[in-house]
C-alpha cells in the first residue's frame, strides 16, 4: 500500500483528502507544516508527498528544496498552491522536480493525479 | 531692332558666352598664330637657302683644289676622263645645271654644257678671275635664281690658268626643304592640339562660372533672406564648379544658421546668468522635477533647486556641480553614476530612460527616481544633454502595493474556494454517512461563503471608496448590540487559536447615528487583525467609552504588535506591515483601509497605539452628540 505524506495547516483541506485518499486505499500520514512534513520523511516509508504552499513555520517551498537537497531526489511532491503566479512557481520548482497543483480542486481529480504518479492502486471496497 | 538687341544681349550674358568667347579666343590665336608660322618658315627657308649656297661655294672650292691636282689633260697620253670624273663626282653631290673647265675657249671637260646658253653674255667672260666670281641669273620661270660660278684653277702642270664654271640650281633640293618645314608644321599641330585641350577645360569652368554669375545676378537682392536660391538645379547636371558651388552654398547656409543659434543661446545663457533669478530660472527651480543642462560632456550649466537638493549641490554656487562621484547606493550616487554611464566614448549622450532605486536605511523608506538622458544635437554641441529627474517613489509603491494586493486576494479568494469545492464534491459522493458529519460540511461550506462574501463586500468598499461612491445608510446605532454581533462573528475564529476574546462594556451605552453594515465591518476588520496577528492563548479586549462628543470603541491586544515605522502605512491603500510575521500571515491590505475610510465619513477616526512585539491597540472615535449626528445624517446620507 502506498503511502502519501499530506501536509496543510488548513485542517479541512487535511479532513477531506485525507478521506478522499483513503478510501482510495491510500496509506495516509499527515502533518501541519514543512518542518513537521520534514519529521515524517525521517521515519522513512513515504512514496509521495502532497503539500500545501502557504503553511506557517516552514512553507512548502522551502519544504521541497530541503528534501531535495538531502539527496531525496525520488520521492514525487505536489504542490498545491492558491498563487496566480502559478506558471512562474512552476518554473522556478522545475529543478527541484516539483509538480504545481493549482487550487481550488476537485478531490477526484486531485486523487487521480495521485494515482497517475504512483501507479493504480486497487480500491478497497 | 529691339528683339535682335534682346537676343544679342541674352548671347552675351547667358550661358553660351564661354563658347562665343572661345571662338573669339580660338580666332584671334590662330591668325598670330599664320603669321608667325609664315614669318618662321621664311626665315628658315632663307636660312635653308643661305645654307645650301654656303655648301655649294665650299663643294665648288673643293672642286677646284682636286682639278688642279689632276695632270694636264693635253699632254700626251692625258686623259679627259679624270676631269670630267671629277666634275661627275662634284654633280652627284652639288645640285648643278651645268659644269665645265676652259682652258681659254676650249673646253677641257664638261658636263651638260648645254645649259650655259641660258646664261647672259654679259656674264661671260674668258679673263680668269682671281677669287670665285657669284652671279645670280633670274629664271624665267620666276623661282629662285640659279647662281653662276667662276674660278680659276691653278694645274701645277699647266703653266695657265684654267677657267672653272658652274650653274648652281638656286633652290635646294625639296627634301632639304621638306626637312625645313616638318618641324614648324609639327610644332604648329602640337600647340593647336595643346590649345584644343586647354579650351576644353576652359570652356567647361567657365560655363559653370557663367550660371553661378547668372544666379549671383539674379537673386543679389536677397542673397541673406534666401541663400538657396543660389543653388543651381541639376536640371542638365552638374559640373565640378557649380557642384562645389553648391556645396559651399550648402555650408554657408548651414553656417548661418549655427550662428543664428549660437547668437540665440548666448543671448539666452546671458539673461539668465546675469538675472540670477530671472524669471525663467524661478520658474525651473519652482518645478518639482530635477532639471540638469550639461555642456561639454560633464560641464553642468544648469541645474535647478530639485536636482541641487537631489544631489547634494549648492543652489546658489556652482562649483560643487560636478558629476564626478564615486559609484554607490545612495540616489545621487546613482543617478550621477547613470548620467556618466549615458556618455558614450564618441563623447555624445545616448538617450536613455531609467528608474534608479534605493535602498531603505536609517529609518528612511526606499526611493525611487525615474531619470532621463536627454541628448541636444545643436550645432557641433555633442556632449550637451538635458537631465529630468523625476521622485516616482510613491508610485512604484503603490504599483508594487497593487500587484501584491492581486497576488493576496487571488489567494484569499481561492482558499475558501478550495474548501467549499472540496467539501460540496464529498457530499454528492457520498462519501459522509454520519449527518452530524454531513452537518458540519455544510457548516464549514457556509462559512466560506460567508468568508467570500466578506472578502468581495470589502474589495467593493474599496472600489466605492477609490471613486467616492460609497454611501451610508444613516441609522440610529446600537453600540452594544453592534460590538456584541461583531465578537460573535469571530469567537469562533479566536478560540481555534485559544484566543481569549473579551468584551467590556460600561452599564450604559448611547446609541450613535451611522450606518450599522458598515460600522459593522469596520469591527470586524479590527477584530480579524487582532486575532490573526495575537499568537495562540493570547487575549483580545474589545472596549468602549463615551467621552465628551466621541464614543470611543477600543481593540485591544497583546499580539505582535506594529513598528512605529508602519503605523501609518498600514492603514495606506493595499499595504502590509513588513514585518516577516505579517507578511506569513495572508491578507489584502484593505482591511484598515477600509475601516478608517469608513470611520472618517462618519466624522470620527482610527488611532493606534502599538509597540512591536507587545500588542497594539486600535480606537475607533466616532461622533454621538444630536448635533454632530444630525450634521452627519445630512452630509452624508445620500
């Protein structure tokens, strides 16, 4: 079972994917922002990493850059963002391989973006 | 008579007088020329002549010497041929008619004595001579006269004398003339070619002088007023001379008007120079743009009371105008720096338009200058240049206020939309079984909306604000009702914070006149700040007073608190404290915008007291007394 790393300090955003993954049969851990975020990497085991931008103490951002500069290159990270300046963000997060998520999203399409990065993944019923 | 006198003076004047002049030179050359060429060929064919007779004497004296040699032809066993060998030899060389030797009257040798019939019997004689007798004959045919020789031969072997005559052809031979003459007729051909050749020349420069003569004449009234008319069209081209006529029009014409301008500025440097404070030069210092006139690449001629106080110049004296500097952060090193960089190495200014900035220290705000290079291309002047240099700090402030105001509300309003998105798709999915599950989905999708509204209610306020549109609904106001709605409001908001949201209120209130909606948001602006910028377990007081005229509503926290350095920005149009835990934090920059704008068409206004990091405290004086109120009701209300 896969497992997704969801991090966002708006606790719906959190509720409702967290949901939406699951029942997607999705191994789900959470944290509310990209030093907690950081925390969960350490323990190892995550295959994906979907993350707000804007989050207190650590944005997700400075999030991604810090993961990719200790060597976590393969890891795939989703950054959801509410900017209008989405294209730019999207080429500056180029060389850190991160993919820009625009908001606001339909969960379905946001768990079928998960789904086309990690492989199919069978539904439990 | 007139028309010929017409024509004859339009040939003399116009164009054709260097033909007409050089036939008449060609003329005048070519008779001096015959007549000392004639002159010239007698002289040489009487030198020619003279030659041949001087030659013929001495081939004749020749002669004699070699028949005296000879031995005596009548003694036995002479021969004649000797002689007449001799006298053969002599005629092969001498052109003569006839040649004989008498001994006496007999003939001892001749040759063609035939010919000596022609000559007069006067002539003739057989006395033997003592010296070479020359006598001319005259020829019937009128040529030269043939001469007729006679000299004596002494033999020594004959004991007389012997007689010795000749007829000389008188004319020398026509090869000998021939020669005589080719040399003055080469001559002649290579003058008459020579002088072809330099006529050609002539011709042509003096049919252009002829039409500059032809202008001069007929524009030498107003030469000063219309110099071009000199130029001559190109009608039938140009030669040399009336190009370069042309171009020295061209110069002149340009030259006068250099020195019309010249005269111009001087005119102009002096008068301000010499008034100091003319009225030109109190109307530039009055503008308040920096204006710099700079000659000769780095001489600043000019520069007024902006552009002295910009870069540090001395208004009244100009020695410390110089644009030497070193290169460096402050506007004037800047800007000088900028000028210096517009003069390119061929010693011109390129234009250029370019906002210098800088940098914020010691409590003063970053600036922003907008400068122009602007070359003066008079006359030869080419390091000469007009700067303008314009303070557009507010504007880029407000510009970049602007774009993050966008960037904040794209945000502001996407993140409620993310969640009524997500939770409203959910819902239909049926993913919720649970209704109290259900019911909080619907509760947090109202709340976004509600949030939304909020958000678009407050960026219309702007709008109406921004064109003075805005209108109150004037009403008696319930101050306790009203700041009890708005705690209510965002209670919720607080204790997810664990925020201790506090109202304190006296016993008794007046009631104000306002507009409620509006007052309405301004409480809950003031109240959405101080929860966002009070960290968690913090505490928010909401108060108010009634002093004098004011009621007085009181926001007070012990949050984050402002640098006394913002305290007047943030209640500008579209900014932010920059402090980094505001900046963390999103927001539009209107809200205070908006509830001071409202607070102060309702006569009142917003103070803050603040001390970063030890909370702040906004209050809100708003008039309550009948006569203030009904003086707003009519001010406003409508």
């Amino acid at each position: 079972m896969a497992r997704i790393l969801l991090a966002d300090d708006d606790a719906h955003i959190v509720r409702v994917m967290s949901i939406w993954l699951e029942r997607h049969g999705y191994d789900l851990v959470t944290a509310s922002n990209g030093a907690e975020a950081l925390e969960v990497l350490d323990r190892g085991g995550i295959d994906l990493i979907v993350s707000d931008m804007n989050m207190p103490v650590m944005d997700g951002v400075a999030m991604a850059r810090a993961i990719r500069d200790r060597g976590e290159v393969d890891v795939p990270i989703l950054l959801l963002t509410a900017r209008c300046d989405q294209q730019k963000l999207a080429g500056q997060m180029e060389e850190y391989r991160v993919l820009v998520y625009p908001k606001p999203f339909v969960p379905s399409k946001l768990v079928a973006e998960v789904n086309r990065l990690l492989g199919p993944v069978p539904t439990t019923p | 008579m007139k028309r010929w006198w017409t024509q004859l003076t339009g040939f003399l004047t116009a164009e054709e007088v260097p033909r007409w002049f050089g036939l008449s030179l060609v003329l005048i050359y070519l008779v001096g020329l015959a007549t000392v060429t004639n002159v010239g060929i007698r002289q040489a064919r009487r030198e020619t002549s003279a030659h041949f007779r001087g030659s013929a004497l001495y081939a004749t004296e020749m002669l004699v010497d070699r028949l005296a040699s000879l031995p005596d032809p009548s003694l036995p066993g002479g021969q004649n041929s000797p002689y007449e060998r001799a006298m053969g030899e002599f005629a092969a060389h001498v052109p003569v008619r006839s040649v004989r030797l008498l001994n006496g009257e007999r003939v001892l040798a001749s040759i063609d004595p035939s010919d000596f019939d022609g000559v007069p019997a006067s002539t003739r004689s057989l006395a033997i001579p003592s010296e070479m007798e020359v006598t001319p004959l005259r020829r019937s045919d009128g040529g030269a006269p043939d001469l007729f020789l006679r000299a004596a031969v002494h033999s020594s072997t004959i004991s007389d004398p012997l007689l010795l005559e000749v007829v000389l052809i008188g004319e020398p031979p026509a090869s000998i003339s021939f020669a005589s003459h080719a040399g003055a007729f080469s001559v002649l051909l290579v003058v008459l070619g020579a002088f072809f050749v330099v006529y050609r020349c002539l011709r042509e420069q003096l049919r252009g002088v002829a039409r500059i003569a032809d202008r001069l004449y007929a524009h030498r009234d107003r030469i000063r007023d219309e110099l071009t008319s000199l130029r001559i069209a190109d009608s039938n081209g140009l030669d040399g001379v009336t190009t370069a006529w042309n171009e020295l029009v061209n110069l002149t014409q340009h030259l006068l008007e250099t020195v019309q301008r010249t005269e111009a500025n001087q005119e102009l440097s002096r008068v301000l120079q010499n008034s100091g404070g003319g009225a030109l030069a109190e109307a530039l210092h009055a503008v308040p743009d920096g204006i710099i006139h700079i000659r000769d690449e780095s001489r600043v001629d000019y520069a007024n009371a902006t552009a002295c106080r910009l870069l540090g110049w001395n208004t009244h004296g100009s020695s410390d105008r110089t644009l030497d500097g070193a290169d460096g952060s402050n506007a004037s090193q800047q800007i000088l720096s900028l000028i210096r960089g517009s003069l390119g190495p061929d010693g011109k200014y390129e234009p250029c338009t370019e906002v210098v900035e800088t940098e914020e220290e010691k409590g003063e705000p970053a600036n922003s200058y907008r400068v122009w290079v602007v070359p003066l291309t008079r006359g030869h002047h080419s390091g000469e240049c007009v700067i303008l240099i314009r303070d557009v700090s507010q504007q880029m402030r407000a510009e970049r206020a602007r774009e993050e105001f966008v960037t904040q509300v794209t945000h502001e309003l996407r993140t409620p939309l993310t969640n009524i998105r997500a939770y409203a798709e959910t819902l239909s999915s049926g993913m919720f079984e649970d209704p109290k599950v259900i019911t909080e989905c619907y509760n947090v999708i109202t709340k976004e909306t509600r949030r939304l509204s909020r958000l678009i209610e407050d960026i219309l306020s702007v709008s109406q604000l921004e064109v003075g549109s805005i209108h109150l609904a004037v009403d008696n106001v319930d101050l306790r009702a009203l700041l009890t709605d708005g705690v209510r409001d965002v209670r919720g908001v607080a204790e997810e914070k664990s925020i201790d949201l506090q109202l304190v209120l006296p016993a008794k209130l007046e009631t104000i006149r306002g507009d409620r909606d509006k007052l309405a948001v301004v409480i809950n602006n003031l109240l959405g700040n101080a929860i966002k910028y009070t960290p968690r377990d913090g505490t928010v007081i909401v108060g108010c007073q009634m002093s004098g005229q004011e009621a007085m509503i009181t926001v007070k926290d012990n949050g984050i608190g402002i640098d006394a350095m913002d305290h007047a920005r943030v209640f500008e149009k579209f900014q932010r404290g920059r402090d980094p835990e505001v900046q963390s934090e999103t927001g539009t920059g209107i809200g205070l915008y908006t509830a001071r704008e409202i607070v102060r068409r309702h006569g009142g206004d917003i103070d803050l007291i603040s001390e970063k990091g030890r909370g702040s405290t906004f209050m809100v004086r708003l008039p309550h007394r009948e006569g203030r109120a009904a003086a707003l009701s009519t001010s406003v209300d409508g």
